[in-house]
C-alpha cells in the first residue's frame, strides 16, 4: 500500500509507460522584484466540468476545485502572506472557495502549483487507496497489476493550468493576471498537442472503451487482457461496496453497467463518505447526501430545475473596492451568501460554485413525490431576494432550466450554460436577467428572457373568470396564442404592426391593463429590442413559461 503523497509506480515505471512527466516551471518568466500584490487562478484540466455526466459526478467536481483552491491559500498562509481573497474562517473548504486567489506579498506562481498538485495528489492517493484495499480480495489480479498503478498515476500527473500576476497596487496585480491568461489561451495552452487533447476514452484507464474486444488497449499498445465479464465485474464490485442495502450509509455512486474511467470514479467516489473524510474533515457534504437519497427513487416521469448563475463584471467591482478590508469583505459576503442559500432559500442546493459563477439544483420537498412547477417562479424570485439582501454591488445573471427526467445530466448542464450566456448577453449594455428554460425529452425547448423585477408579473396572471395564483387557468391564454398562431399569426416573423397590437393587447387580457402599458412604454428595457419580431416573442415566451410552469393543470 503506498503512502499518501508518494507515487504509486516508480519514476522508471512511468519512463518504460511512456507517460510525460509535469513540466517544471519556468520561473524566469517571474518579475524578480518582490511584489506589493500577487493575483493567481487556476483552472483545471479540459474538459472537467463540462464532461461531468450526473450531478454526483459534477458535485465532486465542485468540491474537488474548492479544496485546491484551500490548499493554496493555505500554502500561501503559511509562509506568512496575507491573504486577501478569497475570504476563509475555520477552515471552511465544503463549498464555494472560488479559484481566484489575491494576496499581498510575494507568493510564486510555483509555490502555487506545489500546492495545488500536492491536494490533487492527496485525492488521487485516497482514491486509489481505498479500491486497492476494498478491491484486492475480490480482484487481485486488477489491483496487482502495473497497468492499474500505471493508469492512476497517468491521472495523478494530469497538467492543470496556473496563472499568476503582479503588481504594486490590487489593480495592476489584477490587470497583470489578466494579461498573463490573454497571452497564453485559457481554452488550449501551449503544452496542448492532438495528443494530450484526446477525449478521455481514448486514455489506457477506460475500462469499458473496448468491451467488445474484451481488452484495454494502452498507449504503449500493451494490453491489460480482460474478459467482458471481468470488466463488468470490476464495476459490479464498485456498486457492491457502496450500495445502501449492505452498508446502509450512502447509495451507489455508479451502476453496475456503466463504463466510467478513472477521472469520473474519483469525481464520484470523493462524495462517498468513507472517501471524503479521509480527504479532509469537513469534505464530505451530508446535505448533497440527504438530496440523492430524497430524488434518487423517484419512479414515472418526473421534470428536474437545474440553474446557472454568474456575478456580472465582478472583475470591475474588485478593482473599484480597491482597499485590502473591502475586498474582504466583499469575499466573505459572496461566500455567505452561496453558505446560507441551500439553507435559507428552500428546496436550492449548490452543485458548483467557480470563480463567481455557480451552478446549483432545485429538488423536491422531503414529503412530495415530485418537483412541482408551480412553485418554481416564487422561488426564482427569492433566489434574486436572497442575492440583493448581500448588497454586493453587482448584478445576477442566471439560466433556469426545467428539463424532462429524460435529459441527461450533461445536456442539462450545456442548456443551463446557453440559458445563462442568452441572460448575461441578451442586449448590449442590459444584464440583471434571467432566462427560463423549458427544456422537452426530445432536445426542444421553449424559454422566455426577462429583467428580473418583472419575473413577478407571472405570479399577477389573471385568467378569463378572474382567478389568481393556483387556482388560474392557464389553458386559456394558451389556447389563445395556439389559436392565434393557428391563424396566419406569423409567430416569430410578423409582417405587419396589427400582430404586434394583437399581442399586446393578448397580454393585457391576462396580466392587466397596467401591465400592458408598462410593457408598451418601456418595451426596449423590458424585452431587450425594439422591433415587432422581439416583441411578440417575448409575449409568447411568458404565455408558455406561464403554462409549463404555473397551471395548475
């Protein structure tokens, strides 16, 4: 059993497998002279978040990039440099250390990554530790073999990406840093070859890439010879270790028959309990826990709410705080406010949580079998609430995605990232917007754009008998704009100003003569355009919001 910290192969082992070794850092690139101020970032390696294929497997993520963050600030700590951001109390790393680091002093981009690989290591060890002592009885022939150690430690070596900058005030030290990361590409660095680019089936630790064949091909076109049944079987142990009905503490973080290669295990295998704690104490997360268990069983058709949200031009705020206190403080109130909303807004857990950008789900109420959609706008909207109360000084943007339970994980998470860009860049020049995605089984979707001070308007919807909130019925302002589109309503493409009337006064009808001319009146602020087209499809948009999500039907 190797220590944790060391490698698990030797350095001749990985020579003869042909695996490229990090690169040392060149630290001729540094200014020789002793900064007031360093700013870092790092990001990780490609593709990490985005290939995340279920949400156990993205909030391991999350977690993941949280506690390297706390590692190098905690590198920088203790070599005496004040840390500036992010703000950390009591060793707090569970959730939301973004991987933007100021501090004041010299605190070396090398230092940085030491740091950084050192936590990534300790993650890998324990990963790697764990299997090989749960799996050895079962399968001593996988655990025993240089081509599983060989393959850890190919993922133990894994580049990520470090960005440093410097400067005598806070604002040439962030204006330096990102410089740095213009120079050399965040997407693709430099060290990027076809190579190293290659999607992850094609690395020698995916079990399942050649099932078929019933081999694990490896660069060095070795072959670790398993049976089909020996791969299954690798899998089936796996589950069997972590399923509830033997152990009765968590709940299978992998089915039996899906093929995962190693970077998803360790993404999935760090929410585990057993795993997370030997991480670090405060890693493992019981609330996430208390949500799997609570959504992982539901039967028959279900809908999932999926949101993305991102802090606009939070770059421009920090340079305008400018004082090291304000900073601060500014840090601890954006970590308070992502700590204290799974708590205080009901039914929200964050899944991840970036630089200032975070991803989170709304789940379903312990009592209640499903996700209800009529309470998802009142919930968007303290979701808003929650953020102005922090008084932060910038605006939210968020993409809300409420997708059929037959969407993936990761088709969920790319609509959640379109639905955010379409509110964060709706116009020019007009942010503070949420997109609502209804996102259908079949890949459609309808969705609707809107400042969020009208997002209550949907709450004010008034049907053809007068009734309100619950008890309206949204059938009939739908069946209306069916009708009407039914009718050479040339939706989204009108050709003359009597639809655009048409619309206007289809919302009137439903959402009140107020509302109508306040949409009149500022219909560039509210809709983002001017022309007919923007319009009319910003009035259809509520309408289908409006039905998917708040009719009592």
């Amino acid at each position: 059993m190797c220590k944790r910290g060391r490698t698990i192969v030797s350095k001749d082992t990985l020579e003869n497998e042909n695996i490229p070794m990090q690169e040392p850092i060149n630290l001729e690139q540094f200014s020789p002279k002793i900064p007031k101020y360093t700013a870092l970032s790092f990001a990780p390696m490609p593709n990490f978040i985005e290939k995340s294929r279920r949400l156990r497997e993205l909030y391991g993520a999350s977690q993941i990039l949280s506690y390297l963050s706390w590692k190098i600030v905690r590198a920088a700590q203790n070599k005496g440099v004040e840390v500036i951001l992010p703000a950390i109390a009591n060793d707090d790393i569970v959730q939301g250390i973004p991987s933007h680091i100021l501090v004041m002093g010299n605190f070396s981009c090398s230092e940085a990554l030491k740091a950084l690989m050192e936590g990534w290591e300790d993650i890998v060890n324990t990963c790697y530790e764990w299997l090989q002592e749960n799996l050895n009885s079962e399968l001593p022939e996988l655990t025993n073999s240089t081509e599983w150690a060989v393959a850890w430690t190919k993922w133990k070596m894994q580049p990520w990406g470090i960005f440093w900058g410097d400067g005598e005030t806070i604002e040439t030290a962030l204006q330096d840093l990102e410089a740095r990361k213009l120079r050399r590409d965040w997407g693709e660095s430099k060290e990027t070859t076809k190579e190293t680019t290659k999607d992850s089936s094609q690395l020698p630790d995916r079990l399942h890439s050649q099932l078929h064949k019933g081999t694990i091909t490896h660069k060095n076109k070795d072959k670790l010879r398993l049976s089909t049944t020996e791969i299954k079987r690798i899998y089936q142990c796996i589950a069997k270790i972590l399923d509830p009905a033997i152990k009765g503490n968590d709940f299978i973080p992998i089915n039996k028959s899906e093929g995962i290669n190693i970077l998803e295990l360790i993404k999935r295998l760090v929410t585990y309990e057993a795993i997370a704690k030997k991480i670090h104490r405060d890693f493992y997360s019981p609330r996430f826990r208390e949500m799997l268990l609570r959504d992982e069983n539901r039967g028959g058709t279900y809908w999932n709410a999926w949101f993305m949200g991102d802090g606009d031009r939070v770059n421009a705020r920090l340079t305008k705080l400018k004082d090291r206190a304000n900073l601060t403080q500014f840090s601890h109130s954006l970590r308070a406010w992502g700590k204290n909303f799974s708590t205080e807004v009901d039914r929200g857990l964050m899944a991840y949580v970036g630089g200032y950008d975070f991803l989170g789900v709304m789940h379903r109420e312990q009592e209640s079998a499903q996700l209800k959609s009529q309470g998802a706008i009142e919930w968007l909207i303290d979701l808003h609430a929650s953020w102005q109360q922090e008084n932060l000084g910038i605006i939210l943007s968020v993409g809300f995605v409420w997708a059929g339970h037959l969407v993936s994980p990761r088709d969920i998470l790319r609509h959640c990232r379109e639905a955010e860009k379409f509110a964060n860049h709706f116009a020019a020049g007009q942010r503070d917007r949420v997109t609502i995605r209804i996102l259908f089984d079949n890949g459609q979707y309808v969705q609707w754009t809107t400042p969020w001070q009208y997002l209550q308007w949907l709450a004010d919807y008034r049907d053809r008998d007068g009734n309100r909130g619950k008890d309206a019925n949204w059938s009939h302002s739908y069946t209306n704009l069916l009708q009407l589109k039914a009718q050479d309503w040339s939706l989204p493409t009108p050709s003359t100003q009597t639809d655009e009337a048409i619309a206007l006064n289809l919302f009137g009808l439903y959402f009140g003569s107020d509302k109508q001319e306040i949409l009149s009146q500022e219909r560039s602020a509210i809709v983002g355009a001017e022309d007919p087209q923007s319009f009319i499809a910003w009035i259809e948009g509520i309408i289908q919001v409006g039905w998917h999500l708040c009719s009592n039907i």
